[in-house]
C-alpha cells in the first residue's frame, strides 16, 4: 500500500487508466516479507549456514503468524507456499536442535567400554521467545534473581517489527542496557 502525504497507508482504488481497481495491492507488504523470510531462513538453510537459522529461529512463529494472517487478506498461492515452508523450516530446526543435542550428549557420556548408549526422545519444552533471546543476548540470570521486565517488554514489542532478525534485536539490547 502507498503512504500519502499524511503518512499513513491508503488504498487509492482509482488507477492511471482511470478504472477503479478492487483488489488491495499488497506488494509492497509481501515484498517485504518475502525477503525477510528469504534472508532470515530459506537462503543459509541452502548455503548451510545454521548459525543465521539458529540466531532468528526464534522468529519462525512470528512469521508464520504474519503469513497466516496476510493469506486471510489477499489469498494469494504464494502465501500459501512461503506458509508450508515456514511450517517445514521449524520442523527442521526442532530436528537439528535434537540432533545436535543428541551427539552433545553421547559424547559427554561415552560409555567406558563403549558397548551400547541409550537415548530417549522426548518433546522438547520450550520458553517463550522473549526468554529464549533475553538467555541468548543478556544471558540467564543467576538462580533466585528474575528476568528484568524491561528487556522482557522492549524484546517483545522488537519481536512485533516487521524485518526484524537476531541481530537487530542483539545490538539494540546490548547498545541501551550494557551501556548502563
């Protein structure tokens, strides 16, 4: 959608050829996302670069809610598409995750004779994506002292943004609350 001169977002129905157009033009919005989805997920799961997926898969949810809901608007297939993609990335990574705890743990517990190891696999429990980022960027807080409500509100209203990733959310933190 085009912003006017009053600086919101506004439909104008009536195109150059002077027909009234019905359908909302949702480019700029898709673009957008499609970008951030390509940039944030689809190009380093090709170029196998985990660190970039692992950094911003806590996003993933964001994404697919945001794709969920502009599919509701404009019924696009491509939607359709960047959605089943989201859903079989977070498959990926849960899988990844367990794998890589998997190997961590059998090498930690190797057994003297090395006849059998055992793994059981459970769900994986996880916290909610604030937490998960505040554990990431500002570290756990030690046993008996609370998360700080403030990093806990600014990364949830940074998770609301539209292009944001790991990184961003990463070096505002750090530039307000380390410069304390």
């Amino acid at each position: 959608m085009p912003i006017n001169l009053t600086g919101m977002n506004t439909h104008n129905k009536i195109n150059l050829t002077g027909k009234e157009d019905t359908k909302p033009n949702a480019n700029f919005k898709i673009q957008s996302l499609k970008k951030c989805i390509l940039s944030n997920y689809i190009v380093p799961l090709y170029s196998e670069q985990w660190g970039v997926i692992n950094h911003n898969k806590f996003l993933i949810d964001e994404m697919i809610g945001r794709v969920n809901s502009y599919l509701k608007i404009y019924k696009l297939d491509e939607l359709v598409i960047f959605l089943e993609l989201l859903k079989v990335l977070k498959m990926l990574i849960d899988k990844n995750d367990l794998l890589t705890d998997i190997t961590a743990r059998t090498n930690a517990k190797l057994d003297k004779n090395n006849i059998i190891n055992m793994v059981y696999k459970t769900t994986k429990i996880r916290i909610m994506p604030e937490y998960e980022l505040y554990n990431s960027i500002i570290g756990k807080p030690a046993k008996g002292e609370p998360y700080r409500d403030e990093i806990i509100n600014d990364i949830k209203i940074l998770l609301k943004r539209e292009n944001i990733n790991y990184d961003k959310i990463s070096e505002f933190i750090n530039k307000k609350y380390n410069s304390c």
